[in-house]
C-alpha cells in the first residue's frame, strides 16, 4: 500500500541498496583520486611587480589576433576559475578564437602588502601590465577583459587612461551595488569596515569565504555535500567536485586598506551611480569610456545580480554598447558546457567586428 506521497516501501529499498553501492564506490573511489590541480594550459610569466605576475597563455597554435587580450580578475579569488580544467576553460576557449590571452595573477598578499591602495591595484599593477603589453605587441591600445571585481577595477582603470584600451569586455561586473536583489551588498552596507580592518589588518580568507557561503546557506553549506553522494561512483565527476572545492578554499586574504576603500566607496556608496570614487588623486568618471564596451552578466547570478550589471549602459559615453545575457549562474558563466560553447566565440566574434 502507497502513502499519500507515493513512496513504497520497494522504492525505499531500492533507494538504500543504490546509497550502499554508491558509498561502497566510495570507499575505492576517494583513495585513488589524489591531489587535483587547476590551470591547465601551459603559460609563462612576462612581467612582474613583486607578487603580481602577468603571464601569457600558449595556445597549440599561435595567436592570429595582433591585439593582445588581457583578464583581470577579481581579488576575493584565485584566477584560475577561468582556467580551471581541460574541459572547462574559457581562457583555451579564448585560445582556440585566435586570442593573444594574458591574465594577471595577484598572488597572496600578506601582512607587508597591508596599506597597499586600490590606487596600487589600479595605476601600478593594472596600469603596469597594461604597459607592458602595449611595448611588447607594439599597439597603443589593448583589449581587456574585466571579471567581477576585476571589472569594477578595469572600468575605473578605463575612465583614468581610456587612451589604452581599445576594446573593454565586463563579465558579471557590479555597477549598481544597490540594487534591492544584491543581497551581499545589504550585508555589505552594514559593516563597520573600519573596525573591521583596524581590528584584523588583512581580512581573512576564510571570514570572506563563509560569508560568500553564508548567502546560501543550504544549497552551499548541506546541499552540495548530500549531493556529493551521488556521484562517488564516478571518479571524474568526484575530481571535478574536489577541483572546484579546492578553487573556493584556496582564497587570498584581502589587502586591508584595499578592502576598506572598496567597501566604503563601492558597496556603501555606490561610487560608480552616485560619484564619490576617489582613486590616488581622481575622481572616477564613466563618461570618460567612449571606447566599444562589451557588458556580459549571468541571468541566474546571486553574487552579481543582472540588474547591478546592466547599469553599466546608462553611465558610460560609448556609442558602440553591447550586452549579453548568459543563462547561468555567476561560476556557470565560466564552467558550465554552455559557456564553453558560447562565451570564447561571443568574445571572439565582437572583437573580430572591431
């Protein structure tokens, strides 16, 4: 006899034989899997500001496009999500385009890079490699790829020397941080950040991680690990979890006073639609952007809300704007099949119209 909700007991049965198979696959599984590793493709280091390294992708063939193409990723996390496997890599997407790829690695900052500035992130680091890539490839201008805070830091990097970029591309960049969804700009706003950053100097990897986690609380914290059940007859698909675990816990610590004036200026004062981002001796203007502008978000994101990303199109100068809206999440954009076959070529096929 079924209960209302139609479970039988040889449902139930069944149920519990496929956990005792997939929990026994573990016990073989987990032991043979080892270390796993993300950054896949070959790449080497062509500049260096202390622990700040610009390196160049190398792709099967050379590069066909002369302009060369640089990412710059946010602070909160190790580069290489856009690097993360074989399978998944939007930099060997970028690659089998044509592309010239570069990335900029931050490195680990430590309690002597406490009172770096954004402005150091911005007019020594960003601005230095941006520099580089213009001498060696002997064009005055470059491509840019901004990734989530990245991009908040490339679009202001655009507005102090828009003279050298030729092209921008923003991927799920906050613009709008008040935007009623952004819930980790609610929690933002409420921080004392300046008892925060005195108290503690750099602010910890870990404090930063289980806030992040913290948004979804079940999903990320219970969900994903109930989940991991399912799959620990699979060796590949265990890798693949163990790979992006260790990509989410291998995080930097944030620069403290880099942290606070990100806080202060684009969280709680929405710097970018209100005005008030001070970066050295400047006042950060998007109106200076007349460069073509080339906006991606994640339909699905909950770290970067679309709407916080699609303000970008109101407060730049640019008459050459495009958006594209990539059905996933704020990681998907990068990981997922989809973006395999979408975003490389999208990219691609807009800087080839330019």
């Amino acid at each position: 006899m079924s209960s209302p909700l139609k479970v039988t007991a040889e449902a139930l049965a069944a149920e519990a034989a496929s956990l005792r198979h997939k929990l026994g696959a573990g016990l073989r599984t987990l032991p043979e899997v080892g270390d796993v590793h993300y950054g896949v493709t070959a790449r080497q280091e062509v500049w260096r500001d202390g622990k700040v390294v610009l390196y160049r992708f190398i792709g099967q063939q050379a590069p066909t496009a002369r302009v060369p193409l640089l990412i710059t990723y946010a602070l909160v996390n190790r580069p290489y999500m856009v690097d993360l496997q074989e399978d998944r890599s939007l930099v060997k997407g970028l690659l089998a385009q044509g592309q010239d790829v570069y990335l900029i690695d931050w490195g680990y900052p430590d309690r002597s890079d406490r009172f770096l500035l954004l402005d150091d992130y911005i007019n020594r680091f960003i601005d230095g490699a941006i520099d580089y890539l213009r001498q060696a490839s002997g064009q005055h201008a470059i491509n840019v790829v901004g990734i989530c805070q990245g991009g908040a830091l490339s679009l202001c990097h655009a507005a102090l020397h828009p003279h050298k970029l030729r092209n921008l591309i923003t991927m799920v960049t906050p613009v709008d941080f008040h935007t009623p969804d952004n819930m980790l700009s609610n929690w933002a706003r409420l921080v004392d950040v300046d008892l925060l950053v005195d108290t503690l100097g750099n602010v910890p990897a870990d404090l930063m991680n289980l806030s992040y986690l913290m948004l979804k609380p079940f999903r990320l914290n219970v969900q994903k690990y109930v989940g991991l059940l399912d799959i620990l007859d699979d060796r590949r698909a265990v890798q693949d979890f163990l790979r992006m675990e260790k990509w989410i816990f291998d995080s930097p610590d944030q620069v403290g006073e880099s942290f606070r004036q990100f806080v202060k200026q684009f969280y709680q004062g929405n710097g970018f639609v209100q005005g008030g981002i001070v970066i050295g001796d400047h006042t950060i203007d998007l109106k200076r952007l007349t460069m073509p502008i080339l906006n991606i978000y994640a339909e699905q994101d909950h770290l970067v809300p679309p709407d916080a990303s699609r303000a970008l199109r109101g407060l730049v100068a640019s008459d050459d704007y495009s958006e594209l809206g990539f059905r996933g999440g704020h990681i998907g954009i990068y990981v997922s099949s989809r973006a395999q076959r979408e975003v490389p070529a999208a990219i691609a096929g807009w800087l080839a119209e330019r």
